[in-house]
C-alpha cells in the first residue's frame, strides 16, 4: 500500500507554486552545470591556501594544527557548497518563479525541531553501522598523531561542523532532495522523482577515489532514503541535518572516510576499518560495506511503514436535534 504523503505532498504543492516547471532534462543538465560550476567557484579557496600555507589541507600533515587544517576545508566547504546552494536559488528563482524557501526550507519555528531530530537520527544510525562492525573486531583503534585526536582536536572539530558540514549537507539536499525530487513528482510522477534525484546524487560521487560498484549502490540507496526521508516529513530541515552530521560523524567523530575522501580537522575517535572490505567498505568509508547497506534498507523500510498519527485537531460533530411535534 502506497502511503498518502507520498503522493500528496506539501514538497509538491512548494514547487507549484512557481511560474513552470523544469523537465526532466533540463534537471539533469542544469544539475550538472550547477554542480560543476560550484567547484569552479571554489578555485579561489584552493589556490589560496596553496599560496598561503603551502598546502594544509591534506588530513593530518605532520605539524599543522587541526585548527588550521579545519579553518581552511571548512572555507572550502562553505564556498563550494554555498555556491551550489546560491546557483539553485537563482534557477529556481529566475526560471520556475519561486523563491529559496519553497525547496521545503518553511516553517522555521517547526524547521528547528526538525533540524534537532535529523541530527539525533543522523547520529544514531551512523554509530548503529560502527556498533555493527565494532563487535566482531572489523572496527579497530588506530595509532595516530595526539595532537589530531581526540580533546586536543576539539577546535578543528567543531569548525569542520559549523560552518563546514552544516552547509555542504544542505547543499546537496536542496539540489537534489529539495529542487529535483518535487519538481520531477509533480511534473510526471513521485517515484520519477525519487529515481532520478537518488541517481543523480549517486552519479554527483562518481569520481570520488576508491570508489566500488557496493559504495555507488549505497550512494543511490542513501538518495532514496533522504527522498523518502523528506517526503515523509514534508521538508527539507530534518534532512539537511541528517545529512551533515552523517559526514561529520564518519570523519571527524569518528576518523573513517567520507565517500573514499579522508578529511581534515582532526577527529575525536581514530577509527579504522580492519574486516573485508566489501563489509566495511574499505578504503572508501563505511558508506561502501555491506554493514551500510543492511541499515540504508531497513531504514527506509521503517519510513514506509511507519504508521502516520493524524496531529490534526478534531472537530465535533454537529449534534442532530429532534424535531418536536
């Protein structure tokens, strides 16, 4: 049985709201120009950080503070992302008549619930995967610098999350999750939506190192779960948060890759993988194993069925009176 907000939603109703609607080519053409134009406004970021300090962004160099390494990867996050986040707003803004917050980032009294309780979430299943693996000694502590780990990488930490994470993750659901998924449901239908938006986020990773046919597989289920994440609470907030505090928890909580990438800032746990790698996902973080396949599946399964509770007040019914004769 298909569920009521999947094919009535407020989402749908958002990208209504514009002048049109793009077509599922020019989604995925537009996508493409706005994705890799993002990364070349970034140049300026990593031109000057060679230029400055020589190069510091590469994870844990020997002699440069977790400080520095996360100022300058938080930097890059930022502009890149935020430029992402900007060439969205101006397509949707200019060319379907509608403005930012109609992605699904409404409501911001509601928005903050929202945004906790995707942090909450995010966090808990990603240490659900490393407490599947951690058990069976596929998760093992690795030896590293001190001053990258733990207390002593505190600082580098927190700048890599605010701003870094918090702009990168909502980046990526506001070009997929927020703009594609309803523009393409509404346009032909909600699983052309979720199809599409779920490849296209997967193909966005296809270049990143290290990469498997099980990591590719996780990046589209991931898609499909955030589709079905946001559906299901009709916007964009709880996923955005979700999806930051995901990247944050794999590198710098917990010191794995993120999609094949090792990051900067330091960690607070140095964890690696030691079991197979098509368990663990190897090289390439957890989101290439097995173990992230299991929770992807079960978490959507736990999406769909849930049972919705109706929150809406309930109106009394009109009390029939009997005529006297």
């Amino acid at each position: 049985m298909i569920p009521a907000w999947f094919t009535h939603n407020r989402l749908y109703d958002l990208a209504r709201s514009g002048r049109r609607l793009t077509p599922w080519w020019g989604v995925i053409i537009i996508g493409i120009l706005i994705a890799l134009l993002s990364q070349v406004l970034s140049l300026p970021v990593i031109i000057a950080e060679v230029l400055l300090t020589g190069g510091v962004l590469e994870a844990d160099k020997v002699g440069v503070s977790p400080v520095v390494s996360g100022v300058w990867l938080s930097l890059l996050l930022t502009v890149s992302f935020g430029a992402l986040i900007l060439l969205t707003w101006l397509w949707i803004r200019f060319y379907e008549g509608r403005g930012i917050t109609s992605v699904g980032l409404v409501d911001p009294q509601r928005g903050l619930f929202l945004y906790g309780r995707g942090m909450l979430i995010g966090l808990t299943i990603f240490s659900t995967i490393v407490g599947i693996l951690a058990p069976f000694g596929f998760i093992a502590v690795e030896v590293g610098d001190p001053a990258h780990v733990g207390m002593a990488a505190l600082g580098g930490v927190l700048l890599m999350l605010i701003p870094g994470w918090l702009i990168q993750g909502a980046a990526e659901e506001v070009l997929t999750r927020g703009w594609m998924l309803p523009t393409l449901a509404v346009r032909y239908r909600p699983w052309v939506g979720v199809l599409i938006s779920s490849l296209f986020f997967a193909v966005m990773h296809g270049l990143n190192p290290n990469l498997s046919f099980l990591a590719l597989l996780n990046l589209f289920l991931y898609g499909m779960f955030a589709a079905l994440y946001a559906l299901r609470e009709e916007s964009l907030w709880g996923i955005c948060a979700f999806h930051s505090i995901w990247n944050w928890a794999q590198g710098n909580l917990f010191g794995l890759a993120v999609s094949g990438q090792t990051v900067s800032g330091g960690m607070l746990f140095n964890l690696m993988e030691t079991g197979p790698d098509w368990l663990t996902g190897g090289t390439f973080g957890p989101e290439g194993g097995l173990a992230t396949t299991i929770v992807l599946v079960i978490s959507m399964a736990i999406i769909w069925w849930w049972p919705t509770v109706d929150t809406r007040p309930k109106v009394p019914e009109p009390i029939s009176v009997k005529r006297q004769g």
